[in-house]
C-alpha cells in the first residue's frame, strides 16, 4: 500500500475500511510516515498543534523543501497563526459571504445559460471550473478586463503544485508580480474588495506585510478553485449514480443544504493533510516519533461508521446529523467553508430549477492527483 501514488487514490475506500478495522495508526516504512484512518483520531491530531504542528509542512512533499511561513497561513502554527488568522477572518464573515449570494447565483445562471438540454455536455471546463474562479477574481478585486489572464496564472499555480515545471513556476512567478501590483494600488486607495480589508486589517497595531498579503493570495486561489470545482464534478456525478437521491432533491429542494454536506463527506475533494509530531506521543498504543509525519486520511474518517453508523458507505441526501471533516478540524478548519457551501448550494439550486435528470454521457476522467479527489473530464447530459 502505497499511499502516495496517484493509483493508491483511484479507489482508497477498500483500503480505507481495512485500515479503520486493523490498523487504524500504521506506520508506512515506504513513504516515512504514519497514516491515520479513524474520525476520532483524526480530530484528536487537528485540534492539538503544540503536538501535532503544520509549521513544518502539510504536505509529505513539504519534507523535501524548506517550508516558508510566509507563504501560506496552512504553515502557521499558535500563536503566529492566531494572529495571521484573525487578521484575515474578517474578509470571511458569513455577513460578507451572504453578501456574495446574488452575485453568485448570477454567474451560476450565465453558465447555465450555456448548457443545452439534452445534449452532452462536459461539465467540469463548462461550470464546475469557472464558477469558483470568477468567484474567487470578484471577491479579490481583479479587474475585469484581466480575468483571462489572471485564469491562465492561476491555472499555472495549480499545475505548478501537482507537476513543477519551470513554465508553471515561471507564469506562478508572474502571477506573485501582478498580485504585489495590485496589493500596493489597495493600501494606498482602497476599494471594496478582499484584498482591501485584508490590507488594512491591524491586530496589536500589526498589519500583514506584503509577503504575508500575497502568500494568502495565492493560497486562496489554490485552496478555493480546484476544491469547490471538485466538489460540484463529485456531486454531479454522485447524483447522476444515485437517481433515487436525485429524485428526492428534485421532489424537495429543501434538501439542498443537506446534500451539499453529503456531497462534501462523499467526495471529500482533499483527501489528506499531515502534521509532524513536535514530540514522542503515543497514540492507539503506537508510539509516534518527534519529527514523525502523520498523514490524516480524511476520506477515511468520513466513512467511518463509527460516526456514520451501517450507512457510512451510502450516499444520502437527507443525513442529518453529518460531521464530516471534509473542511479539516481545529486550528486550520477551511476559512472558505461558507463560501464553499454557498456556490455548490446555489449551483445545485439552479441546476435542479431547470433540469430533474442527470446521465452520464461518457465515461468520466479522474484527475491523477494524490491529494485533490476530482474529474477533469465529466461528460453528463442533463433533461
Ligand atoms: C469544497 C471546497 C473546499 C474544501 C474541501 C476545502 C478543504 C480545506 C481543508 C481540509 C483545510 C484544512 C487544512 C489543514 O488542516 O491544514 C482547508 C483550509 C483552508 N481553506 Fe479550504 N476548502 C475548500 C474551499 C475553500 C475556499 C472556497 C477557500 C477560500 C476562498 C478556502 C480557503 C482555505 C484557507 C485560507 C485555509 C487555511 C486555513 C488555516 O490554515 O487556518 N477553502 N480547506
């Protein structure tokens, strides 16, 4: 069991299950770390950072580099990223998230618009890619007349994570450079828009500096595009092999709320993040190393019928309660969970206003990753 081969994560489940029951905290001679497969344990690690800490990485490929605080707020750890945290929350509140509603069921619309019924369509590139994105360019205030642009640097960011060529480094490079532009212009002339009030947000008189502002930056657009397109390619397909529970969101949209979090438990479209261990701990009768990497298995823990009963392994659009760790836990739980929630519920609103059936017309195309769970191909033709 290789788990940092993309095959591994083609189909975890079977091996996900096997490590819930048998070992639940195994240690991987191969990758060098330990993985960590139950809801409880998993939530044990999330919420204790002086044990477990991000500083020094989140991902296993993080050990082969030097990692930079700067760079992202995912590195930080107590007290470094209360603080980071607190400066950049308020361009989160579920007020200013709300606010974003209109704007987003427009855009829904407009590339719903696009799509004909009954005719095949491949709904990742269609919908699925740019909602999020033009999201995500509205709330940081990139000017229109840039946005084809901006996606082309921001597609390279993503590349760049998965496969670092020099051409993805290079255009990611030229990104940082656009973003430092655009950074300078809002602290001297502020507008209405996030990177404004992350600008000229202050705690203890300390304001982000410039590095720190384009580190959330980028970290945005990585942890806000390629996740929530995920999760709209996993819940359209969910539905289309689930025509009894898309039958039932047709019959209720009431039922949306809850079916966008069991979509988040079913797909979880990141699968896993490590800490490493900032001392000897011992944990299910394991006995983890300082300096250890433990690799959290989020797919695993929301299957895991402990928490989920006999229907752990069911998608169903009704569960109620749901606590699935699909935004993570603690410390780092996902600050764009709102906004999140707020596309799939809308996007999924329109979608169902229109159409009442969902059919695959090919074969869906997953993307090679060992991290995000996602399609990058999903033909479907919708009536
Ligand atoms: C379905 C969509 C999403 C999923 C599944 C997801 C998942 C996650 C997870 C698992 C973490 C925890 C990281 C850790 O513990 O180390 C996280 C953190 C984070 N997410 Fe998301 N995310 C999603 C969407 C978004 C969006 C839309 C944004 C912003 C626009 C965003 C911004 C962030 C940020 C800034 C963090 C770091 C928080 C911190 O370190 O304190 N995410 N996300």
């Amino acid at each position: 069991m290789n788990v940092l081969a993309p095959e591994f994560w083609v189909d975890p489940y079977p091996a996900f299950a096997e490590l819930r029951d048998d070992a639940p905290v195994k240690w991987h001679e191969e990758c060098a770390l330990w993985t960590i497969a139950r809801h409880d344990d998993l939530m044990r690690i999330s919420r204790d950072p002086a044990t477990f800490c991000s500083g020094r990485g989140v991902l296993p490929s993080d050990r082969q580099r030097e990692v930079d605080p700067a760079a992202s707020i995912l590195f930080l750890d107590p007290p470094d990223h209360h603080r980071h945290r607190k400066l950049v929350s308020p361009a989160f509140t579920p007020r200013r998230i709300s606010a974003l509603e209109d704007r987003v069921r427009r855009l829904a619309k407009e590339l719903l618009d696009e799509v004909d019924a009954g005719e095949a369509v491949d709904f990742a590139p269609a919908v699925a890619e740019p909602l999020p994105m033009l999201v995500i360019a509205d709330m940081l205030g990139v000017p229109a007349s840039d946005r084809d642009q901006f996606k082309l640097w921001s597609d390279a960011m993503i590349d760049a994570a998965t496969e670092p060529t020099e051409e993805a480094y290079a255009l990611a490079f030229e990104l940082w450079q656009y973003f430092e532009k655009i950074i300078e212009e809002r602290r001297v002339d502020p507008a209405d828009d996030l990177i404004s009030v992350i600008a000229h947000a202050e705690v203890d008189d300390v304001p982000l500096n410039n590095a720190e502002l384009n580190g959330f930056c980028m970290t945005l657009l990585v942890a806000g595009n390629e996740t929530t397109r995920n999760l709209i390619t996993g819940g359209i397909e969910a539905l289309a092999n689930h025509r009894d529970q898309l039958q039932r969101l047709v019959s209720d949209r009431t039922l949306i709320p809850s079916a966008v979090e069991e979509m988040l438990r079913w797909v979880t479209p990141v699968m896993n993040f490590a800490r490493t261990a900032t001392k000897d701990v011992e944990l299910r009768g394991e006995r983890i190393a300082e300096g250890q990497m433990v690799f959290m298995l989020y797919g695993a823990a929301n299957r895991d019928p402990e928490v989920f009963g006999p229907s752990a392994d069911s998608f169903d659009v009704g569960r109620d309660p749901n606590p699935h760790v699909a935004f993570g836990f603690g410390e780092h739980y996902c600050m764009g969970a709102s906004l999140a929630r707020l596309e799939a519920r809308v996007l999924f609103d329109e979608l169902l206003q229109r159409y009442s059936t969902v059919e695959l017309a090919g074969e869906p195309e997953r993307l090679r990753s060992s991290l995000m769970r996602g399609l990058v191909h999903l033909p479907v033709t919708l009536n």
